[in-house]
C-alpha cells in the first residue's frame, strides 16, 4: 500500500501526522486519573525521542561515516522507545508494578533495535515484493545502517577507501 507521503505528498502527510497526534490526546484524555499523569509523561518523553532520532537518521545521510554507537543511539530513538513505551503504556493500564513496567519497556526497547537491524538487512537483500521497499533505498538515501557500519569497521584500509569511493557515488 502507498504511504500517505507518497500518495499525497508530504504537506498532506504533515498535516495528517498533526491529526492523528491530535487524536491520540483526544484518547489519552480518557485515561483514568490515577494514570494519566505517568502515562502522559512517557507519551510525550517518547513523542520527543522519536523526533531526536529522526533527526539524527538525516543528519547521518550527510556525513562519510557514523560509529557504531551513534547507530545504536539513533534507532534506539527513532525505533526502539516507541516499542518500548507502548509496551510500559500497556503495563501501566494494566496495573503492572514499577518493576515489570521496566522489564516490559526494556524488552520493546531490544525488540526495537533487533526490528531496526533486520529492517536494515531486509532493505539490502529482502525480496521487494514481501518486503514493500526499493532493495537498496537506505544505500540509495546515504543511511547509515548497521551493514555499512559493520562493513566499514571491518574492512582493511584499502576495502574501506574502496567502500567510501563507491558510497560516495551514490
């Protein structure tokens, strides 16, 4: 299925991105006293980590390299959390104590990052018509994904000038 910016452009995607966060406070709205306060704040905490790790994605695209741990970093925020928060949400309307919500969250925050890497993997070698992507769109886009990341740490000085002569090509 066509993403929304795809269909109708980014502006309509914007703005209907504004809409259904508009809803979902319309929905936090009806949550019980006693939890709205805790679920706001981790809402809106994981709201602003989302964007942060956006942002990081695209400022990555305009530089040669990225280690590692900015990687991880990256999608633990644009990824991960939003796992991870909607699993602590779960926990917190479910009655959970503060214990098993920290278990929870922690448990989406690896699935994330595990749902990130093989995104990434998927993106370089899935089969397009299961998978819904370009094959090769991150390498197309300059993402810095865990494979070129791995490669780049991995490879000897002259498969790694090799590396950036075609990555820069791109």
């Amino acid at each position: 299925v066509p993403t929304v910016h795809t269909k109708y452009g980014e502006p309509t995607a914007l703005l209907a991105g504004d809409v259904m966060f508009v809803k979902a406070y319309e929905y936090l709205n009806k949550i019980q006293p006693a939890n709205l306060q805790k679920v706001l704040h981790l809402f809106n905490i994981t709201a602003s980590q989302v964007c942060e790790g956006q942002q990081l994605d695209m400022d990555f695209e305009k530089r040669e390299m990225v280690s590692f741990d900015e990687y991880l970093n990256m999608i633990t925020l644009k990824t991960s959390v939003l796992v991870a928060a909607s699993l602590q949400l779960g926990a917190i309307l479910g009655g959970a104590g503060e214990g098993n919500q920290k278990h929870l969250y922690e448990f989406g925050k690896n699935l994330g990052i595990a749902f990130q890497v093989q995104d990434d993997y998927l993106d370089a070698f899935g089969n397009p018509d299961k998978f819904g992507k370009q094959v090769g769109g991150d390498i197309l886009a300059n993402k810095k994904t865990f494979l070129l990341i791995h490669a780049m740490e991995a490879a000897s000085v002259n498969a790694k000038k090799e590396l950036l002569k075609h990555h820069q090509k791109l």
